[in-house]
C-alpha cells in the first residue's frame, strides 16, 4: 500500500485543543480515526479508532483488512519463539487478530498470543504494570498453564506488543520492563504494532535491543490547553449504587489471557433473516465475537461488530451517542455503549463470558430483547 501525503488534523475539546499532524498513512485518515474526550483527569483527548470494532460499529471485513494491513509489516523471519501481547481492554481484539493473521501468513507455529487483563484469574502472575494516563491503571499478565504455551513465553527471543494508539510509548516500555528479567535478557527483537502511532519514534527510543514499528497511521500530535479558561479536571466516573457482585473470568474457559497459538472458533448464533446484524462483545471478551461477526459476514449476512467498553467518553465530536449501565463483571464500574442505535438492526447478538444472569437488565432492555450468546458450552 503506498503511504499518502502529510495532512494536519484538530479538535477543540472543553480543556484545549488537540492538533496531529499525520505524517505517514496507508488509509486515510478520516477512514482511521476521530477526536473525542476522555472522562479522565490525566488525559483530556482520545483518538477513536473506525476500524476497531470497539466505540463505532464496524464490518468484521474492515477489522480483518487492518489485521492484514499490519501483520504483513512483521518480518517473517522473527527469530523465534514470538511473543505476541495485546493491551487490555481496547487491544485484546486487534492483538488477536493479528497474531492470528501472522500465524496464517507465515505457517510459524512457534508464535504465542497473550493479552494483558484487569481481572485475577487466582493463576499465578507473569508480571503486572501501570498504564498511567488510562482509566483503569493496572494491567495484569498471566503466566500460561498448559507447559507448551508456557515454554514458548519462557524462551522468547522476539516480543511483539499490541496496542490500539501510541502516543507517548509509555505503556509499551512499562510492560517491558515488568516483564521477569530471564524474558527480557533473551529478547534481541522488538516489533510495536498500532493502529495509529503518534509518538513522532518515543516509543522506539524507549524500548532496547532492535525494534521496529508496524502502524497504519503514524504521525505526532499537540496538546494545547485553553490559556485563561479554567474547566475543572473531569473524575473517573464510578455508579453511585451498591457494587454488585464480581464474577471473574473462569480459567477453564479463557484463552489468550493464559496464552494461545491456534484460535479456534467457540461461539455460534445465526444472523438476522432481513435487515442488519449487531454482534457485540463484552469488555474483554471481544475475539471470540468477532470471530462470530465475521463468519456470519463470510456466509454473506449484512453484519456490523462493536463492543461493550469501560472506557468513559463525553458524548461529542465522533461520539454521537452512549449509554451507561452496570458492568457484567460486578463491582461499581460503569461500562458504555457508544454510537449504536437498536433501531438500526434487524438481530442484535451480545456476547459475554460471565452469564445472562450477570448481563444489566438496561442494557438488555435498551437493545431490545437480543440474543444473548454466552459461551462455547451454553450456546445462544
């Protein structure tokens, strides 16, 4: 794909103006992403993707073009064993996709997928950092159970690192310098992927060894707050209710947060018989969704993929539209549904890993009686 010209792009946001100046593109950028911001009081903007199934409904074939675009700028000759990670919550999805794509690509069966996760597995920790300016600052990474996934992590000598954006690659060398130093002493490659990078090559420069990048979009962005405006820095939201009971991920069904080379396909539901299809994924559970949207797409279904999210984003800008209500996983954590309006789909199917007892009773009320697909055992 050829890359196209520089082009400068801005959004005035409550708190300033947020400026990027795409540098490199290989699809264009109002297709890529849009402004909206953050309810967070570290950060004010966030970049929101159009192409990763997360905040605006995309069609599961727009997802796997990306995967595509950006397996294809890994070296197939990685040494190996490769390590692939994938950032929690918002990069499960795309780390899995392009592992998976990568794996297709070059027939390696000594590539290994993990994603970092919010949620305790009661397994024992590989490691744990910080994600400082996100809304949810601690990321957890397991260690694999079964002894095969788990020597592939041991012994990796490439590490590719997963994430929606980067823009100050802060995140990236967090995770890597959490990693146990016997992982880290036998890396000699580093590959980050994004979807967008707006580092300007920080997030290079922080990582040792020889690493390269692999983005669809790279360019440097510009934060600059309102001089003589004083707009109160805006808190994390948290439901002012009783916290509801957490249910955790169950070990015996979970995938890549304990590790995965081959990515089977779990999930079964039949499309809408007229009109457009809905498949949403639930926080981190989101791959095996997609995996389902995708092949109701394949056997010719009109089909659309978004998914539930904590992340807290004011209505406005790419943001037309959201609602609130509890999270499945328990606790006082809100989660969001961003631009998606029922009346628009002819079937929604919603996915999640802990239950159709543990699904908020608003959301299944404000989608309008979906179909609710549970898991690989309980089915639709």
């Amino acid at each position: 794909m050829t890359a196209r010209a520089a082009e400068i792009l801005s959004a005035e946001l409550q708190r300033g103006t947020i400026t990027v100046e795409v540098e490199r593109s290989l699809m264009p950028a109002s297709e890529m992403f849009g402004f909206a911001e953050r309810i967070n009081p570290k950060r004010s903007f966030l970049f929101v993707s159009k192409v990763l199934g997360r905040h605006i409904p995309v069609r599961p074939s727009t997802m796997r073009k990306s995967f595509r675009v950006l397996a294809s700028q890994i070296a197939s000759e990685l040494p190996g064993p490769v390590l692939f990670i994938g950032m929690a919550e918002t990069a499960i999805g795309l780390g899995a996709g392009v592992h998976q794509q990568y794996v297709t690509d070059t027939r390696r069966d000594d590539a290994v997928y993990l994603c970092t996760t919010r949620y305790p597995l009661g397994t024992p920790l590989l490691c744990e950092f910080q994600e400082e300016h996100s809304h949810a600052t601690r990321h957890l990474v397991h260690e694999p159970i079964d002894p095969r996934i788990r020597e592939l992590v041991s012994n990796a000598r490439s590490l590719v690192l997963v994430d929606d954006e980067a823009s100050t690659g802060k995140t990236f060398s967090n995770l890597f310098d959490a990693l146990p130093e016997a992982i880290r002493a036998n890396i000699t490659d580093t590959v980050l992927v994004t979807l967008t990078d707006w580092s300007d090559g920080a997030a290079a420069a922080q990582m040792p060894g020889n690493v390269t990048e692999a983005s669809i979009l790279s360019g440097r962005y510009r934060w600059t707050p309102h001089e003589g405006v004083v707009a109160a820095a805006p808190q994390v939201p948290s439901f002012d209710r009783p916290a509801r009971e957490e249910v955790l991920p169950q070990v015996d069904r979970d995938w890549a947060r304990l590790g995965v080379v081959n990515h089977g396909q779990h999930l079964d539901a039949t499309a809408a018989e007229s009109g457009v299809t809905l498949v949403l994924g639930t926080g981190e559970h989101v791959w095996q969704p997609f995996l389902l949207a995708e092949r109701l797409e394949q056997g010719g279904a009109d089909v659309f993929y978004s998914s539930v999210t904590r992340s807290p984003i004011s209505e406005g800008h790419v943001i037309g539209s959201k609602f609130s209500f509890s999270d499945n996983y328990g606790g006082t954590v809100p989660n969001y549904l961003y631009n998606v309006d029922p009346s628009r789909y002819g079937k929604i199917i919603l996915c999640s890993e802990t239950g159709i007892e543990h699904i908020c009773g608003d959301l299944i009320s404000a989608l309008g009686k979906p179909v609710v697909v549970v898991d690989r055992e309980d089915g639709v």
